[in-house]
C-alpha cells in the first residue's frame, strides 16, 4: 500500500498505521480520512493481520483538523439557519471524523492507539472507536470543539460518555481545555501512561497477546458484540446474539482446538479464519443510512 499522509507496516501479525505529516503535528485531512479507511479495509480482509496500532509520527500524535484543507469539517456550505430538511439530508454535509469512526465500528480486528503526543480535536475523537488507548507521558487531550465555536465530532456525543461516563464527557466538552495523560488515564479516556520509549513496545505487548492466544474469529465476534450491545435497551438483545454466538463457535473447529490444546496444555493453534468462517448469521444487524428513510 501507497499512502501520502500514512504509512503501515506489517510484522508478527501486527499491523503498524502511523498518521504521517510530522511537520503538521499530522493535522488531519480528508486525504488521511481516506487512507486511514483504507488500511482498515486491507486489516479487515487480510487474515495474517490480527491486530492494529494507530499512532503519529515525530512528536504528535494528531494536531486536529488541519485549517488549510477546504473540506476540513465538512464539503457543504450551508446557511445555519436554513429550515429545509433536504438541506440538513446532503451527505455533503457528513462529518469526516464521524466517517472514520463508523468505519473503526465496524472494524473485525482490535484496534489500539498508541498515543505519543498531543492529540487534540479529531486527534483525540477518533481514538473514541478504537479499543484500547495507551499514551504517553508527553500526549495531551483536548475536545477543543466549543473553544472553536463549533461542537463535538466523529460520532463522540456517542462514544466518549461509554468510556468515561456523562459527567467526564461534559467536562472535557464543556471546557474544551487541554489536559495532561495523567488526567486522561484518571478519568479512563486511556488504559495506561508509559515513558515515551515504551510506548510503542506496550502496545505491540497487548497486540502481540491478542494475537498469539486468541482464536481470530472469536475476537471479531466480540468485538463486534460488545460494541453495538453498548447501544441496547435490553439485556435480551444480547442474550440473543450470545446464544448465535455459543452456538456457532461450540461447533467450529476452533472451539475444538480450544479444548484440545488446553488438554493437551500446549499453544492452540485455530485454524478459523475470519475472511471464510464468520458465522452465518453475521453480521445481525442492518447498517443505518445515513438519513431515515421518509416515513
């Protein structure tokens, strides 16, 4: 793959996304918007990768929206007090943000940022659809939106009060302040807090654990599971994708290397593959359109 404003590489299973544009602290474009979606296509579809870092190069991680790109919030030009609901309906009035992050929702492999410095804007929202962010002690945080007279992206009104609760979320988006790891890692917006150097070596650890222990199908059902039953209004939702679930995977032949291997107290090694041996009800649900349709 050939990217601009990225890079990725490959390696024991792991692939490697670093946003690319160091001498604009990787300010995001829609070009990146591109790329990123992507390598997440090529994630998805190539069996040998089992996991994905996200981070930035040189001493940012992603500086937000760069100002100079003419589409940087959305493509349309629109009178804010316009009434007509075709105007409002215009993909071309689509978040790019939120476009990244609805594609990392629909991600069948673990993604992880592995945040190495500020990371503000974008830069801090579209970490929101990955699931695990590790920083480190240099990054910073900052839902700036409302100190740019604008408001919260990348689908992150959804989002940020899942991972660190309603009152966190107000706070951060109220204020719009730059905060430190350290608040960051308190207020659960990341895992864990690393010297700059062990940034990277701590994520490829939580990579490497997944994808050498864990059966691949498996952890795309999972992830897919625990994501969209975020959303459910009742327990019964997911007991009825669990029960899919079990049943399917109790008669794979993952599930009986799982059992063997254990017994036999040696590494399993699942043969499963997600490109051929999703089951066949994935996926359950029906993807929403961007507008409903009239009713």
């Amino acid at each position: 793959m050939t990217f601009q404003t990225i890079t990725t590489t490959t390696d024991a299973g792991v692939m490697t996304v670093t946003l690319n544009r160091p001498d604009r602290l990787n300010a995001f474009t829609r070009r990146m918007m591109e790329e990123l979606m992507t390598a997440l296509d090529h994630a998805d579809a190539d069996d040998a990768v089992r996991a994905v870092i996200v981070t930035g190069a040189g001493r940012g991680f992603c500086a937000g929206v760069d100002l100079d790109d003419d589409d940087a919030f959305t493509a349309a030009r629109v009178d804010p007090k316009a009434t007509d609901p075709a105007i409002w309906a215009d993909p071309a009035n689509r978040d790019m943000g939120g476009m990244l992050t609805l594609r990392l929702f629909n991600c069948l492999k673990p993604v992880i940022a592995a945040v190495n410095g500020p990371a503000v804007g974008i830069g801090a929202t579209m970490q929101l659809a990955m699931d695990f962010r590790l920083a480190s002690d240099t990054a910073r945080f900052g839902f700036v939106f409302a100190r740019r007279g604008i408001v919260p992206e990348a689908a992150s009104a959804w989002f940020l009060p899942r991972l660190v609760g309603m009152a966190q979320a107000m706070e951060w988006c109220m204020t719009g302040r730059v905060f430190p790891a350290t608040e960051a890692l308190s207020g659960g917006l990341v895992r864990s807090v690393h010297a700059p150097d062990d940034l990277l070596p701590a994520a490829r650890a939580l990579a490497q654990e997944i994808a050498t222990n864990t059966a691949p199908v498996s952890v795309a059902l999972t992830r897919q599971m625990l994501w969209r039953m975020a959303g459910a209004d009742h327990p019964m939702q997911a007991h009825r994708i669990d029960s899919r679930g079990i049943a399917a995977r109790s008669s794979s032949a993952d599930a009986a290397e799982g059992v063997a291997s254990f017994l036999e107290k040696r590494p399993a090694d699942f043969p499963d593959r997600v490109s051929a041996d999703m089951p066949g009800f994935f996926p359950w649900w029906t993807e929403p359109a961007w507008e409903e349709e009239p009713a």
